[in-house]
C-alpha cells in the first residue's frame, strides 16, 4: 500500500470567459511511506490544487486518491485523522495567543490535556517560540505564523504530512532547523508531501519529486534521474587577466548565456565535458585564465529546462 496514490485525477475550474480549464489534469502519483517527496511547478501548475483535493478540501472532478489506503471522497473522515496540513493560507487562530493556539489544536484532535502540554513545551522550543507563547497569533510576523502553524501539525501524531510553501517567510536559522525536523519525521516513518518554490530546498529535502506544469506530470523521479533528463550542461566560471575582447573569444564555447564583470566571466554551456574542458585549454592559449570552476547542473537548471522544453512542445 502507498501512502499517497492518485490514479487519473482531474479538477478544473471555470475562466472568466466561461472555459473549463485544467488546474489538474489525469495525474497518477505513488507516493512510498517514509519519502519526502516533492511537487514543484511555476505558479498555476496545479500544485496547491492537488494538495487540497488530498486533504479532502476540494472535491476533485474525476479520479480518485487514498492515503494510507482511505479513499478521500469515500471516506474523507479517516483521510483527516491520517493527516496534518500547513496550507499556503497560514490557519492559526488569529484573535488567540500562541501558546492557546497549540492548545485548542491538540485538544480538538483528541488529545489529553496532559500529552498537549508535554509536546507543546518541547514544540515551543524547537521553533524558537517560548518568549512569543503570550503573544496574539495576528500580530505575528508572516514568519513566525508560519512557524506556529507547523508547529501546530506536529503536535498530532499523523502518518502523513502535507507542507504547502510551509517554509516561506522563515528567517534562515530557524528554516534550517525545521528543514532538519522535516528529515527526522520522515526517518521515523512520516510520509511528507511539499510543495515548494526554493529548488534548493526540494534538492536537500526530496527522495523523489515530480515537476508539474499546467496540471501534469513533466518529469518524475529522485535528483539524478531528471538530471539525467536533461542535455548535458554546465555552469563555468572564469576569472582572465585581460578581459578586453573576451566575449568573441567565448564564443568557440557557444555559451547559452554569458556575463562578463570586470575581470570575471559567468557563463552556461551546454555539451560534452571532455569536448567543453578541450575548448577551455585551446581558449588558454589566447588569454591567461587566473582561476576557473566548472560544475554541473543543478534542480534549478533542470526544473527551468523541463519547463522551457515542455512550453515548445506545447
């Protein structure tokens, strides 16, 4: 059993010129009990859709989903015992302090007053919010909202998580942290689903991730075999001793894009490395080259190139 299937789900909503429109289109997702799995996408690609319709909060127009083996039409109420949700819509009360924030929640879902207290200490802790627990959910930074409202979830003890955009607004410290809680949750056996538009985040975080764009499915599977997905392309760094004239230089490297500052030259290069590292050494016998850096691509490269290669498909 999968923690999270769907087989040809569908949602669509209505344009202004009366249009039926996709925001989710015939999507087949397996999600493993214990990934992270993440769902990228430019925005209106369908993903918020998605995990509304998971959470029981949207009814889909075709298809079905289960988690944990619950149908969320047929059975929606099991689906919400199995889960805990942080929407991109911070849901905090917010007219109630922090500390009577988790309260309520944990309370709400069934738990003894004495088991709310115990792991609401040890939460308020974790994300730094022991000297905000008096304060007025509303008066809170986005940040801080959102730091409660993840909190909040992990004070159920749910099979499956939903993040949506759950880190935005986080200063650095304290998203490394939560980054970090995501990690151990899903090696305890969690199951996390999130959504995200920090590509770093989803490359650190995600055992498998699929792109979507306009409600389908583009590419899935773990870091290396989108990369693999893409042309071979690389990131180059040059810093000359005489950059006048450069730019025809480059140009036996066909660079995709270039950026030339002062002395250092920034480019993207797409082809086979042995065939880029030979340019270089031809190119070093025109101009000294004081230093150079050349790496592969990264889930930002790939995700833009998907993206673009889907567009001109389309």
């Amino acid at each position: 059993m999968h923690a999270i299937e769907t087989v040809n789900l569908s949602r669509t909503f209505t344009a202004k010129d009366k249009r039926k429109i996709f925001a989710v289109k015939e999507l087949n997702l397996r999600v493993q009990a214990g990934q992270i799995f993440g769902l990228l996408g430019p925005n209106g690609a369908g993903k918020t859709t998605l995990v509304r319709m998971l959470t029981t909060i949207l009814r889909p127009d075709s298809g079905t989903a289960r988690i944990m083996g619950y149908d969320i039409l047929q059975n929606p109420v099991a689906v919400r015992k199995h889960i805990s949700v942080v929407l991109q819509e911070t849901a905090v009360e917010p007219l109630s302090s922090v500390r009577d924030n988790l309260l309520i929640y944990g309370v709400l879902h069934g738990l003894s007053l004495k088991t709310v207290v115990k792991r609401m200490e040890s939460l308020l802790e974790q994300f730094d919010l022991k000297e905000k627990q008096k304060e007025i959910a509303q008066d809170l930074s986005m940040g801080t909202r959102r730091r409660l409202q993840v909190a909040k979830i992990l004070l159920v003890d749910a099979p499956v998580i939903f993040l949506d955009e759950a880190t935005t607004g986080m200063d650095p410290l304290v998203k490394r942290s939560t980054l970090e809680i995501f990690k151990k949750l899903a090696l305890d056996g969690k199951t996390i689903l999130l959504t995200t538009q920090l590509l770093h985040e989803a490359e650190a975080l995600c055992d498998e991730i699929t792109i979507l764009n306009k409600g389908q499915t583009i590419a899935t599977g773990d870091f290396y075999t989108l990369k693999n997905l893409t042309k071979k392309r690389f990131h180059i760094s040059l810093t000359v001793e005489t950059p006048e004239g450069i730019e025809e230089k480059l140009k036996i490297l066909q660079p995709q894009t270039l950026t030339v500052t002062g002395d250092l030259i920034e480019m993207n290069v797409i082809g086979e490395e042995a065939a880029i590292l030979a340019a270089l050494a031809q190119l070093s016998q025109d101009i000294k080259i004081d230093h150079f850096e050349m790496r592969g691509v990264d889930l930002e490269d790939i995700f833009i190139e998907l993206i673009q290669a889907r567009s001109e498909q389309s």
